[in-house]
C-alpha cells in the first residue's frame, strides 16, 4: 500500500530510516537533508517512521447531548425550518449558531425534508401578517417597584411592539393588546399566549374543583376584534419560543447591557431599540423567499403582496415608529418589599 504523506513533509520513510541509523550529529543530518534539527531529533527517537493521523485525540464539539438531542427531536417533530429551530434552542444556549444547527441537521441527515413531511414543515411558515405571539418578562425593580414588559412579535414580519407596567394583570394585558391592535400596520388575526393569569382563565380553579369558563379581559378585546386567541400547552414554553427568544434579544441589549438610575431612563432605552430593531436591525430568520433583511423590509414586501390585510401604508407605519414618543404614566406604587 502507498504511504501518504503530510502535504507539508519533508522526508519519506526512507529517509527517516537513514536519520535513525545515522551515526552523524543533529546538526550534520540537518544540513544533509534540509530539514531543521528538531525534525532529526524526533526521528532519531522513533521506532515507526509513518506519519501519525493529525486528528485531534479530544474532539471539542460545540453542543452536549442534550441540545443535540432536542435540535433533533424539534426538527423530527416539527420539520420547522433551519431558523425556526435555532430560535427555539437559543433559549437553552444563546452562543449557539445557525451553522452548529446546520451541522446537527446533516449530521443526524434530517437536513432535507422528507416528502411526506413537506406540508407539515410548511404550517409554521404560511401565515399572513397578523399572527402575534405575546409574552410578558421581567424589568429591574425601581424605588420599591416592580416593572414587567408586555411584549409583542409578529410571526411573519418579526415586527415588535412592547410596553412597560408596574403590575402583570389581566387589566394591564387589555390595556396592551388595545395598543397592539393600533400599533401594528396590519390587521391582527391570531394571538397566541402561555397560560398565565394575565391571559386567560382557564386555569383557574374553583373551590368545588371547577375550571373558570369567563373569558378573560384580554379574549374579550379579541372577540370584539375577531381574533383568535390561542394558549400554548401548559408547561411547554418552547410553543412559544419566538416571543420568548424577543425578550432575550430586548434585555441583551438594553438592561444586561446597561445600568439604569431610574425607570424613565429604562423606558428611553427600550423605546430607542424598539426603534431600532423595526427599521435597521437585521433578522436573520425572515422568511428567504422574501428577500428582506429588517422586519420594516417585511413590511414593505408584505404590502406589495397583500395590501388588503394592511390598515397603514409601509411609509406612514414608518413615521409612526419614528415618532414614538414616551408617554408619562402614573404608575401604582407596590409596597417595597424586604
């Protein structure tokens, strides 16, 4: 069998077996065959003179079992595309890439969507405009009081909406789906939200053991708006990955990243990325077909597909994002609490 060589060798089997016999000195062998002398001396010292296999003796891989294994079993399930799935992990590991899923998918060869799997892979994807997924995520606390962010993404477009309160209720829920409903450009049709009190109450128990039929404020804003309000699977947050990855992306860049003296600096900085991220950020999961790269280019393209479904031209949702402006709230102060 021919030996193969390293590309960058500069001797061959039979002249590792000369250096090996050799009586001369390092320094002599060297000279002779061109090589430097801690070459002479490796050889000198070894018994097989065959390349050794330059692959790693510890592999270093970028994820554990566990993520590889729920990478797998979301796009065995689901057959969601490549940036759908990386959404959902982000949530266990925020360093993890769009290349080390891709990697995952031909790796366990599910990177090509069975035939009879194609419709099932296409669900996630055919929604218009509208379909919001809604969460609600922790502040820090200011003067003794707690704040929340009630936030809101679209699933076609990745358009965001959010606004801060001091209470996470069922009033301040009603008060924020009525400012998503004439905030977004586009007409809303489907809701989806955990199970949380704030939403629904459906998991609220009575004394004799019986589940609360009276619809929540906020179904009661989406019956009159023909919404349709749909709840994640209790203890399954990954349902609503999308959101959840939004509320990340928020605090990595506004209270992980700085220190605030007091809440209306917090509110400027949210305010100042929300603007941002409709109309410069890039977003990496947008639909390719669309040829877009910020969820204001999804608007854009979206209103030359389907203008029916939009209530603003792309231009005047422009201006209305531009013109935010901070309105000073009176909050209900909570007592501090020790």
């Amino acid at each position: 069998m021919k030996q193969e060589y390293h590309s960058n060798a500069m001797t061959n089997v039979h002249t590792r077996l000369l250096i090996n016999k050799s009586n001369l000195t390092n320094l002599m062998l060297a000279n002779k065959f061109g090589i430097s002398e801690p070459t002479v001396s490796k050889w000198k010292n070894r018994e097989n003179f065959e390349d050794k296999s330059s692959r790693p003796h510890t592999i270093h891989y970028a994820l554990n079992h566990f993520e590889k294994t729920l990478i797998s079993s979301i796009r065995k399930s689901t057959w969601l595309p490549l940036d759908e799935v990386l959404e959902m992990v982000l949530l266990t590991n925020p360093s993890i890439t769009r290349s080390v899923v891709y990697r995952t998918f031909v790796h366990e060869e599910i990177n090509k969507v069975p035939e009879k799997e194609k419709d099932k892979a296409k669900k996630f994807k055919e929604y218009e405009p509208g379909y919001l997924h809604i969460d609600v995520t922790y502040l820090p606390k200011f003067d003794c009081v707690k704040y929340y962010l009630f936030v809101a993404i679209d699933r076609a477009t990745r358009t965001m909406y959010y606004e801060m309160y001091d209470a996470k209720t069922s009033e301040n829920a009603e008060d924020f789906m009525n400012k998503c409903l004439d905030f977004f450009p586009f007409g809303i049709s489907h809701v989806l939200t955990d199970n949380g009190f704030e939403f629904t109450n459906k998991l609220i128990k009575s004394k004799k053991g019986h589940y609360c039929q009276k619809p929540s404020k906020l179904d009661v804003v989406c019956d009159e708006n023909n919404i349709e309000h749909r709840l994640t699977k209790p203890a399954t947050p990954k349902t609503n990955g999308m959101v959840e990855r939004a509320n990340g992306t928020i605090k990595n860049n506004t209270i992980k990243k700085t220190e605030y003296n007091n809440k209306d600096e917090m509110q400027k900085e949210l305010l100042k990325f929300l603007m941002y991220y409709i109309l410069y950020r890039r977003h990496g999961s947008l639909r390719k077909e669309l040829n877009v790269k910020t969820p204001f280019d999804a608007i854009e393209k979206w209103f030359e597909i389907k203008p029916e479904i939009f209530l603003q031209k792309p231009d005047e949702f422009k201006n209305k994002v531009l013109s935010l402006k901070i309105i000073n709230t009176s909050y209900h102060k909570q007592p501090c609490e020790t």
